[in-house]
C-alpha cells in the first residue's frame, strides 16, 4: 500500500508475490510464519473464495513440455533436438514429471549437448568406439563451470541407465513404426556393466562404515553435552514459569532474562541485554527431541561397532568394554523379558565379539608384562682349572 496506493481491500495476489520476491533478495536467512501476510489477507475473504490457501501454490513454477524441457540446454542440431522431443512425448505418458525432467536433463544436457561441446556439428546417434568412452569418462566426473573435474559423479549409473534406455526403445519403436525411429537405430554407447549398481552401493556403504566409524568416538560426549543442556533447558522452563511476570530470573547458564507477562501456555522470556524473545517451553521441547534421537543412536552403534572385525583390542580401553558388556547383559535380560527374539539374537552376537575382544585385550596385556629374568651367573664357568701340561 505504501508503493502502490489503495486500501488493503487493493491488494492482490501479484502484490504479494511481488512482495515476497522483494524479500527474497534482500533477506540472508528464512524465518517462520514469512507468509503469513498472506494468509491473513486471504483469511480476510481480499483475494476471493477461489484463492489458494498458501503463497506457496502461486509461486510454484509450472511443468513445462517436452519441447521447453529440450530447449534449455541449447541443442544445436534440429534433427536431434526434434528426436529428442518426440521421445519424451512418448514417454511423458509412462513417468511422472520429475522422471521426465530428469530423463531431458539426461539425454538433452549431460548426453548430446556434451557431445555438441566436444564434437561440434555432430548430428548421428552412432558413435564410434573413441567418441563413447570419452564421453563416459566425462559423465563420470562432476565438473564445474570451466570443464574442470570436482569429484566422482554418485548418480552415473543413472546417467547411463536413461542413455541406455533410449537407444533401446528407439530399437525397439523402430519395429513398430520403422519410417519414424528407423533412420535414428544405433549401437548403444553404453556397455552393461556401466549400468551396474552394485559399485555404487558398495562405494556408498563404505563411506557410510567409514563415517560412522570415525564419528562414533564422539557420540559418547555429544550425549553427554545434549543431556546438559537438556537439563540446563528443563531448569530455565521451570523457574521461568515459578517467576512472576516482569520479575527478573537467572538461568542455569549465568543469563538474566525477565518473564513475559500472556495468556499463551508457552513461557516467554526477554534478554535485556539485547532485547531478544525467548520460547523456553520450545527451547526445551527442542532439546528433549535432541536427547531422544542421540541416545538411543550410542546405544545402537556400540554394539555393531564391537562386532567389526577389524576393530583392534585397545588394552587401555578395557574398562569401556566391561561396562558395555554389563550392559549388554542388562539389554539381552530385557529382550528375552519382553520377547524380542530378534534383538535378543543380535545382542548375543555382540556379547560374544565383546567377549572374544575381552580375552584379546587380556591376553595382550600378559603378553606386554616385564618379565624378571635376574642376573646372569658365571661363577661355575669362572671355576674351571687349567689342563696341566
């Protein structure tokens, strides 16, 4: 209204995205309730019974054709740019739009337009034996805006699987309508085992053991620091809701905040120094949903971390292990209690590795114990006499 004018009976629903495109630009960092201007227009009957709910809705962008899906990535052979839509009208009737975007992003981008880059004025699908295994190594790697490899491309079976699916159902169509597709059948340029998942999956649980491996050392203390602030939280709720509203109050943390006064069942506190508004009751509801979620992770990952195989006996962190191993025993007594046969069986599990790494770390500490040997005596030897000649 302060731009344009009118009453807030003018305002419409361009206003508001207009609006909201303005705040995007100039705002660092999201914050809740950003369309709520919105809402209450809308609520207030402005915008009429047919406008949608959310702002949300209107800002969406809208699905585009095959031909506009195609014509983002600037092909410049017609022949194949004009293939390239015909297919993906074909297949729009078998696959989502987000399957379809990604398939355009597939065989317009990272397939032929790589191949217009690097081979300008190429206009066949038959690629000769060179030509495909550069073009694979490309996909392979993520690169960025100057051609230069970042990292390994995660998704390149994909990439490979939608290249690969094209080629055969062009092969395929070719029977049923040959003057259509006929002209465009070629040698696929990607082999069978470019298609293969199983690398990635392995590739991928590797970096998972490997993460959790090296992370798993600091899960104990995380636990620890989130039950603190658990704790600190619980203590600030508490004497905030005991301390009248406009009274002073300190936190566990040395902070002096003063209590709101409201009607709300939420308490509400205000730091003086810097006049910042404080949800205790959501600071807290917070943090118990950290403790819930990291607790039973340490809990979790112990014991498969104790069934690794490759996980040394450290003799210094034998007291650790006993104590998981009590705990362990607390745990299979509550399984076998409650009928949970198949926690019952891999806390079994654990308990034997933790067991078998028990009598390791033992057997490594006699092992590293002094021995005495005493003193050497030659008084038998020093005693021998001399032949007599």
């Amino acid at each position: 209204m302060a731009r344009k004018g009118g009453t807030v009976r003018d305002v419409t629903i361009g206003d508001c995205v207009e609006l909201q495109h303005a705040i995007g630009e100039h705002q660092t960092n999201g914050c809740h309730g950003k369309h709520l201007f919105y809402q209450l227009l809308a609520g207030l009957g402005v915008f009429g019974p047919d406008a949608p709910a959310r702002l949300k809705t209107v800002m969406l962008p809208g699905r585009l054709t095959p031909a506009a899906l195609v014509d983002r990535h600037g092909i410049t052979c017609t022949a194949i740019r004009d293939l390239l839509v015909d297919y993906l009208t074909e297949r729009a009737v078998d696959v989502d739009y987000t399957t379809l975007e990604d398939m355009a992003r597939t065989l317009a981008g990272l397939f032929w337009r790589d191949m217009e880059k690097h081979h300008p004025g190429i206009d066949s699908l038959r690629l000769d034996a060179d030509t495909a295994t550069a073009w694979r190594e490309r996909v392979g790697m993520v690169r960025d805006r100057h051609g230069i490899p970042i990292r390994p491309r995660v998704n390149a079976h994909t990439v490979f699987s939608w290249v690969r699916a094209f080629y055969q159902d062009l092969a395929r169509w070719a029977a049923e309508e040959p003057a259509r597709w006929g002209p465009w059948v070629a040698p696929c340029p990607v082999r069978n085992s470019d298609t293969d998942h199983s690398k990635n999956r392995a590739r991928r649980k590797a970096a998972m053991d490997q993460r959790t491996h090296t992370l798993l050392p600091a899960l104990p203390a995380l636990v620890k620091a989130v039950e603190r602030q658990l704790k600190d939280a619980q203590t600030c709720l508490a004497t905030g809701r005991e301390t009248p509203a406009g009274a002073l109050f300190t936190t566990p943390a040395g902070e002096t905040l003063l209590r709101r006064a409201g009607v709300s069942s939420r308490i509400y506190a205000d730091d003086p120094a810097t006049g910042r508004r404080r949800d205790l009751t959501v600071m807290e509801w917070h943090w118990a949903s950290a403790h819930a979620t990291s607790a039973p992770r340490a809990s979790m990952s112990t014991p498969r971390c104790i069934r690794c195989p490759v996980l040394r006996p450290d003799p210094e962190q034998r007291p650790r292990l006993e104590e998981i191993h009590a705990n362990l025993l607390d745990r299979l007594q509550e399984a076998k209690e409650q009928g949970w046969l198949g926690e019952a069986a891999a806390i079994e599990a654990s308990l034997a590795a933790a067991e078998q790494k028990l009598a390791a770390m033992r057997d490594l500490a006699t092992r590293h114990t002094t021995v005495h040997l005493g003193m050497p005596d030659f008084r038998s030897s020093a005693g021998r006499h001399g032949r007599k000649l």
